[in-house]
C-alpha cells in the first residue's frame, strides 16, 4: 500500500476532526453568549441612550415608555451616561454607555428592580423613572 496516501487520508481525517471541535466550541460560545444577561445588558444601555437622545431633540415635554420588562436590573442614568448592572454584581460586569446632552440638559434616574421604566422630559431634564409610580399618584 502507498505509504504517502495514507498517511494524507489520516491527516485529513485529523483536520476535519480539529475543525469540528472548533466549530462546535464557536457555536456553544455565541449560543451561551446570546442567552446570557450580557447581550440584554448592552442591549438595555443602547435602546436607553437612543431614547435620551431622541427625547433631546423633542420640543416640548415628552414621556417615553420602555417597550420590554426590565425585571431585576438595575439602572443609572447620570449627566451624560448610563449604567446598566445585576444586584450585587461586580464593577467589571456592569454595562455603561454615554451619551452627549446639550448645554443646559441634565439627565437623572436610578431604578433598581422595575417592571416598566419611563423616561420623562420636563422641560431640560430627563428623567428615568419606573411607569407605575406616576400612574399611581395621576
């Protein structure tokens, strides 16, 4: 037997074993990736600072209601940034993204464990508040 054909069919057989290995770890890696909070996270922040943003160019007051539940995060919106965590999670898997405000605008809200989140303009300030407490005193 061809000793130089054999040994090409077990090389072979070893590469197509190596990239099923790898392509298999690939796959479980962006699959756990996908269903952890850190995608919801980077997700949450974005969708937050577009809304910022948007409600800046408003004229006029305005109320933004949050589309999706937002159960058991917790959320920061400071001057120019917002932050996104986990209770009790350490600093380094907390999720932040800025956001430019003009002069004059100041944006502020802290919500821990909300259901429904609003952000709220009055006038140069927007406010990041949970939905039920303002329906609740209207």
């Amino acid at each position: 037997m061809n000793k130089k054909g054999s040994t090409m069919i077990i090389m072979i057989v070893f590469e197509l074993v190596i990239v099923l290995i790898v392509g298999g770890m690939l796959i479980s890696t962006a699959k756990s990736f996908g269903e952890s909070t850190t995608s919801t996270k980077i997700n949450l922040a974005q969708d937050i600072t577009m809304m910022v943003e948007t409600l800046v160019s408003v004229s006029g007051d305005a109320v933004v209601k949050y589309p999706y539940e937002i159960d058991g995060f917790t959320l920061v919106l400071s001057s120019g940034s917002v932050f996104i965590s986990l209770p009790d999670e350490p600093k380094n898997k907390k999720i932040f993204r800025n956001f430019v405000l003009p002069k004059g605008f100041k944006s502020v809200g802290i919500i821990e464990n909300s259901h429904e989140i609003c952000l709220e303009k009055k006038e140069k300030v927007i406010e990041l508040r949970d939905c039920n407490e303002q329906e609740s005193t209207v």
